[in-house]
C-alpha cells in the first residue's frame, strides 16, 4: 500500500483521464462491443495503487446495557443497529439468486466491473437526460462498503472500479458475494444480511423462503425508503419486481413465481387477519427492556437525541438511570389497586420525580406495555387535560404579580366573560353554587371554577401561558385561543410534565428539567453524561412557591384533596376534566414530586362506575393512588417540613400596565383575612370598601384511612344540584365532582386572544 498521498493521488489521476477518455469513446462514439473493449484494456492495466487499500472499520452494533439506580441490568438496546455474526454455509442459495438478479444479472461473468452494462446504463441515461441506470457491480459496491468512503464524486468512482477489478484477481465470487451481503446496510437497523433476517423475519438467514429472499434483496438498494418498517408498499413493490426478475432470468420456475407474487407483506402487528397468503413481518423490535418498559423507553428516547442512535444501539454504552427498584414497585401496586378489576381502555399513569436533581424515581405508563406500548406517563401522542390540577399555576401567576392567598374574588355560581358572545359564555362551579367572596386560599381548596376564570384574565392569558412553559408544560401555545378555559385546565399535558411542574414549587421556585439519565459512560471509560449533581433554573421567586405550597397543604388537609393525606407534610391539587373524561392528582413533600392521571386511552369516554365510584374525580381513584405510592416511597424517611412562607412582595407596575390589569387595588392582610371587594371591574373607580374579619377556616382532622375500590363514600361527586343554591364562604365545599358540562368555553374574551368556541375542549376542572 502507497503511504504517501500525494504520490497515490498523481497516480490516480493518470488513470482517470485514460478511463474517462475510454467511457467517453464507449458511450458517446462506438457500438457498445467495441467501447466495452477499450474500456476493458484500460481498467485491465496494472493497477497504480498497487496493493489494495486498508479495509475501513465495519460497523460492529455492541449492545448498550441499562441499569436502575441499584445496579441492577433493566434493559439492553440493541435492537435497531444490529450485526449477527453468520458463516457462508448459512446463505441459501435462494437469497443469492435474488440478490443477483435484481442487482448484478452478470456477477457471475464480469471479472468486477460490467463493461457492457456500463455503456448500457450511460446510453439509457443520455436519453432520459437523467440517472435512471446505474452500472456499479457487487463488487463495486462491495468495494464502496468495505474500502471507501459513501462520497458522490467521480474519483471515488473510478478507484472503485479500479479496486473491483484488482479484488476479483484475489477473492472468489462466492466470497465476494458473501462479503457483500454481510456489509451491506438493509434498513431499520439491519447491518449485514444476518441481522436483517432477525429483524425482519425473526428467523436465522439460513431459513428465509424465496419470498423473504426477495423482499430482503429488494430492500438493499434503498435502505432508507424502502424498508417494510418505513414503507410497506414500497416494500412489497420491490419484493416482486425481484421475484419477476427472478424468474426472468430463470431461478425460479412460472409456478413458484405466481405462488410468491400472489402473497403481500403482513406484519403480526396488523388488526384484523389477512385475506390472502402473506409473507410474515414479526413486530419491530428497537428496544429490549427486562424491567420497566414504560421507562426504559423513555430513557431511550432521551439518549437518542442526545447522542444519536448510533452510540445507543451500537456502542456498547453503560447507562445508569435513576429509577430507583422500591419505587418503582410501590408506584406499580398503587396503580394495579386503582384499576382493580377494570379492563382496557380505562387506563392510569404515575410519574414521580426528586425536586432537587430532576431525576425520575418512578414512572408507570399504563395498565399493560405488551398490550400498548404508548406510554401515558409522558402524555402519550397528545397529553391530556389536567383539569383543576393546573389552577396552582394560575394562581402562581398571580403571586409573581403581587397578589397574596387572601386576595379576594367574587365567587358567583356562573359567572359570563366580559365582552363574550354566544351561547358559550358561561363559567360555572361545579354545583352551580354561589360562594359569595372567597380568598384565592379558599377559592383553591375548594377548586371554585368562576374564581380562576376571573383571576387568569386579571393576571393575563399571556403571563400564564409563559410560566407554563417556563415551569415545563411545553404543550402551553402561548397564541392559544383557549380564554378563561385556560385556567381550568383545557390545554394537554402529561403527568410527567405535572410532576416536574410541581416538583419547581416543591423545590421553592428552582425547576430542575426531568431525566431518567444517571450516568452514561462509553466502551472506553469516558463519561458521556453525568446527571448526578445537578441545578436547575430559577422560575419563580422563593416567596411565591412557598405561598403556593402553602395553599396546596389546605387542599390535602381539608380540601377537596383529603384522600391524599400520608401522615406528613404534603401539597398537592385534584383535577377533573370535562364530563368526567380524566382525573388527576398532582402533589408533592419536600423529597418527591409525583402525578397520576386516570382516563380513558381513547381520552372520549366518561370515568363513570369504576370500581364502585360513581363519577370518578381527582379526589377519588388518583389521589387514593396518589396517597399509596407517597406513603410507600416516604417509608423509613425523616419528616420534613416545608418552611413558612415569606411574604410576597408586589412587583412594580407602569401606568399603562396597571390601566389593562383589572384587579384595580389590594390590600395586604394577614393570614385567614379577606378584602370585601377585589378581583371585579369597577369602571376606574376604587375597589376598595372596610375590610370585615371572618373566621378563620379550621382545618379539619384527616382521615387516617381511606375507602377500599369497592366502596362509594360520595366523595366520587354527586351529582350536581339542578338549584342554584348559596353556601358560606367560610364553609366552601370539600368535594370534588366533575363538571359534566357546568363549565363551558368562551366563544370571545376582552383579551388579546380568541377562546375556542369548542366546548370540547373546555374542562369541568374542579
């Protein structure tokens, strides 16, 4: 081999000028005989490179392995990027003829470069004014896989020829057809003929049928388009233009061709039966979780776009992960009691995460991953509506603008946007009940609609959706046209998403981004990541998460919340979607952020009669979950305490800032006391009248049990009185029904966007 490449780079040039003169003659002057011919005499001379190059390194697909925080393998990736080892005796002939047929009809006569298909292809390309032929052998393009590189260009071109020629004076054309079909890329993560057997088929390449044979050797010009995973028409169009070709050229007999021509590509994926013969695709098979699937797919599609598939699949990768075993089990046994002897498509999800790094303790994606892979932890295609579960964010919302928990608002039963019209005007509380004033403390632990319907057009339909984001509900559109329904929870999200959101306000204001990624080192000891010590971001102030924990805690001790309680301090919210379509709890203690969803896969269905609750809320089935996996994961934990909430300190607002902002005036008070008036539009004038105490609300004493599934203690949520009827202020509600359409979305706003006239998509949200 020439070491100098200057000295091999003048040599090549030599020869290209004789091979682009001799193909120019063959293709654009003489008969194609005679133009074969000259070629032929220049690509026979000696060789200037000499001997043949050094092989490149070939792919080698060395399974990443994937362990839970305890040390313990829970999965091994290595099923997209994937070589097998195999032996020439294990080719069957049919897969030769195949790939001879549709790829190089002369391999068996040319000595590595087919001259006559050469000129054949440049003469149909001249006349397409076009590349619609190619004229590269197996051998070339054996020689493009193992010597060079994948580079377009007309060097590249000609040395391979060059290098065609001089390998076929040392190998055999069995060993170069060998060597052909184990370099070879096949899709889908297939590299080499063995691995794509297994992919594809499920089976050794010594065992695949004509049929198979031909669908593989069709799949090898165009990997990427052409795989039956990526393109299944595509596929099966190739499968029997090879089998035509095939047969053309006398490999198989009329009989087999009408035989196998007649079958279509089926995958054991597919609904229903076939209607015909089928050649059989076995699932694809891109992951190999031993434990927790729902999990190990999501760390995996977090190290793809980190690091890409190729160190994932085939590089030999230690993945350490945060899941920690205990957990994990105690979050599946809390779910597996939820949904009891329920049956599919009522689903549930849990994901739990640590507020100080982020990191994912535990995630349960739904009821069965061999029944459906979709994992709901992380919202699955969509997400779902949180319901009431999003009103802390609002209410955050409001704090960063200088407002406090005892800020009072109006409470009516319905309550109609301003400036709205249509039929789909109207706010309602879940019972239609008129609370007269409320603290936003109270409005919150009592989930009171038409108090948050007000409150997220005080504070800006904006500013909310920011903060949203901002705390990592990434499905928040900050041009959505949701309107006050914005506020009750109208717009998708996942539990993952929740917890994390939740896990900011537990860690006082500091948003650590969630991960499954302890640690991943490479093959040769390098650290690629390293999420042990991590810190996060700022997003709200210290004072506004405390107060916020601060209102969560009444939620859990005497709200609508109760069935959440563990003994400890806890924080947390119910949600409820519209008509009963999802509920949720989301909550947290100092050490762990988790949420559970509870719904239907379908997302249309009503939660009605699930394990003996009548209407299924967040109260219910998500915070009894809720509550069982938090006791469990906090068992043999010190206590610890949130701390006491620092006051909130207003922010600063311009004129015309204060002009568009409608809570005109408020006061600072001190713990359990309220304004008489705030929160209303008083035409430019003060809001402010004599401050009247009121009794401090009494926080109740938690039950220390809470109902098995079979039971029904009317915390499931009655149904909603037909009678407007008036409840004290100081005494709001502590149950959490659905809204079953009480709750419905504006068609206009006074604000900058438009809500949707969808009521679909407004959220009873209590």
């Amino acid at each position: 081999m020439v070491d100098n490449a200057q000295d091999r780079l003048y040599q090549l040039v030599s020869t290209v000028l004789r091979v682009a003169v001799a193909l120019a003659v063959a293709v654009l002057v003489v008969p194609p005989v005679a133009g074969a011919v000259a070629a032929g005499t220049l690509l026979n001379a000696p060789l200037p490179v000499g001997e043949l190059p050094e092989k490149r390194p070939m792919i080698s697909a060395v399974p990443s392995t994937v362990y839970d925080a305890a040390g313990r393998q829970i999965g091994l990736f290595r099923g997209f990027d994937q070589t097998v080892e195999i032996t020439p005796d294990q080719i069957p002939q049919v897969l030769k003829d195949a790939v001879v047929a549709i790829e190089d009809k002369r391999f068996w006569q040319h000595d590595g470069v087919d001259y006559e298909g050469i000129v054949r292809a440049a003469r149909v390309n001249l006349e397409v004014g076009g590349i619609a032929q190619g004229g590269s052998t197996l051998t070339q393009q054996y020689v493009k896989n193992v010597y060079l590189s994948n580079e377009r260009t007309i060097e590249r071109k000609l040395e391979e020829a060059l290098l065609a020629t001089e390998l076929e004076k040392t190998m055999s054309k069995e060993e170069i057809l060998f060597g052909y079909l184990t370099t070879s890329y096949f899709g889908s993560g297939a590299y080499g003929i063995g691995a794509a057997a297994e992919i594809y088929f499920g089976k050794p390449v010594s065992e695949l049928d004509i049929s198979e044979a031909a669908t593989l050797a069709g799949v090898v010009k165009a990997p990427t388009s052409t795989s039956p995973y990526v393109d299944r028409d595509a596929a099966d169009q190739r499968r029997r233009l090879v089998l035509q070709a095939m047969y053309d050229q006398g490999y198989i007999s009329a009989a087999d061709y009408e035989r196998e021509a007649a079958r279509r590509l089926w995958s054991q994926e597919d609904p229903g039966s076939p209607d015909g013969p089928v050649t059989l695709l076995v699932p694809r098979q891109k992951k190999g979780a031993i434990h927790y699937p729902f999990f190990v797919d999501y760390v995996e599609a977090e190290l793809l776009e980190r690091l890409g598939p190729d160190p994932v699949y085939q590089g030999g990768l230690r993945i350490e992960t945060s899941i920690v075993p205990e957990y994990q089990e105690a979050a599946e046994s809390a779910v597996a009691r939820r949904l009891g002897n329920t049956e599919y498509p009522i689903e549930m999800a849990l994901a739990s995460v640590d507020p100080a790094t982020g990191h994912v303790v535990a995630m349960v994606g739904g009821r069965d991953y061999e029944f459906s892979q979709v994992n709901l932890a992380t919202g699955g295609s969509t997400g779902f509506q949180p319901g009431s579960s999003f009103k802390p964010i609002v209410l955050a919302t409001a704090f960063v603008l200088g407002l406090n928990p005892d800020t009072a608002y109006p409470a009516p039963g319905q309550w109609i946007v301003p400036g709205c019209t249509g039929d789909q005007c109207t706010i309602s509380n879940y019972d239609y009940r008129n609370y007269g004033r409320l603290t936003l403390r109270e409005a919150m632990r009592a989930s009171v609609n038409t108090v948050f319907a007000q409150l997220v057009l005080d504070v800006g339909l904006a500013d909310t959706v920011e903060l949203a984001r901002r705390l990592g509900l990434e499905t928040y559109d900050p041009d959505g046209v949701y309107g006050p329904s914005l506020a009750l929870g109208a717009v998708e999200t996942s539990p993952l998403a929740m917890a994390s959101a939740y896990g900011t306000f537990a860690n006082r204001g500091v948003r650590v981004a969630p991960t499954g990624i302890l640690r991943v080192i490479d093959a040769d000891g390098n650290v690629l990541i390293d999420n042990r010590a991590r810190s996060g971001e700022r997003v709200l102030d210290t004072a506004v998460a405390d107060n916020i924990t601060d209102v969560l805690v009444d939620v859990i001790a005497d709200g609508t919340g109760q069935r959440a309680q563990i003994g400890r301090p806890a924080a947390g919210k119910t949600g409820t979607a519209q008509a009963y379509r999802a509920a949720w709890f989301a909550g947290y203690t100092p050490d762990l952020a988790t949420a559970v969803w509870m719904g239907h896969a379908d997302r249309l269905a009503p939660l009605r009669g699930v394990n003996g609750v009548g209407r299924v809320t967040g109260g219910s089935h998500p915070a009894v979950a809720w509550a069982d996996f938090m006791a469990a994961a906090h068992e043999g934990l010190e206590v610890s305490e949130f701390p006491e909430p620092e006051p909130i300190v207003p922010i600063a607002k311009t004129a015309e800032e204060m002009a568009s902002f409608r809570v005109r005036e408020f006061t600072r008070l001190g713990p359990r006391q309220r304004p008489v008036t705030l929160g209303q539009d008083c035409g430019g004038q003060s809001c402010r009248q004599d401050r009247v105490p009121t009794p401090q609300l009494a926080r109740s004493q938690a039950p220390t049990t809470v109902p098995p599934p079979g039971s029904d203690d009317g915390v499931d949520g009655s149904a909603p009185s037909s009678s407007t009827t008036t409840s004290s202020p100081s005494n709001p509600p502590t149950t959490e029904p659905g809204s079953g359409g009480s709750t419905t979305t504006p068609s206009s706003s006074p604000s900058t966007t438009t809500p949707s006239t969808d009521s679909s998509s407004s959220t009873g949200s209590n």
